[in-house]
C-alpha cells in the first residue's frame, strides 16, 4: 500500500462523511531535503463537521492522531488545509 492510500484510508476511518483530498507534492520537492520515495510531501485538504468549535491547534491535533505516528514518520513535510463544514 503506498503512504498516500494509507493516508486516506486513516483519515476516511476518523472523518466519515468529510471531504477529503490528498495531494503528493512531493515531485516539487525533488533533490531537496527530506526526499527520497516520491511520497514525502503531502498536501491535506479536510472539511469535516468534527472540526467545528475546535482550534487550530486541536484540528491539527485530531488529524495527527488520525494518521498515527507511525505513518507520520514515514512523511517529511505535511501542509494541513482544515476547514469546518
């Protein structure tokens, strides 16, 4: 399974019924720090009613915690989009 299926998979177990978008960017990145497999930097797009009332820092939190660490160290950069529905 590539990181970018189990990204989604982790995420669509949490945020039912959100809108979820996941961009690889890690092409972009290529020759810079961090890169090596072609799946280092991601972009997460999410607008999900579970974010309404909370911050940034606790949306932030709750997608962390959905990916679980040991995904999150398999990804070098992770650039979060959070919005409520």
């Amino acid at each position: 399974m590539s990181k970018a299926q189990a990204i989604e998979k982790a995420l669509e177990r949490v945020f039912q019924e959100s809108e979820i978008e996941i961009v690889n960017d890690s092409e972009s990145h290529r020759g810079h720090g961090g890169y090596s497999d072609g799946e280092t930097h991601f972009k997460l797009i999410i607008k999900s009613s579970k974010f309404n009332g909370m911050s940034r820092l606790e949306k932030h939190r709750a997608v962390h915690e959905a990916l679980g660490s040991d995904l999150l160290r398999k990804i070098h950069a992770l650039e979060l989009q959070l919005t409520d529905k």
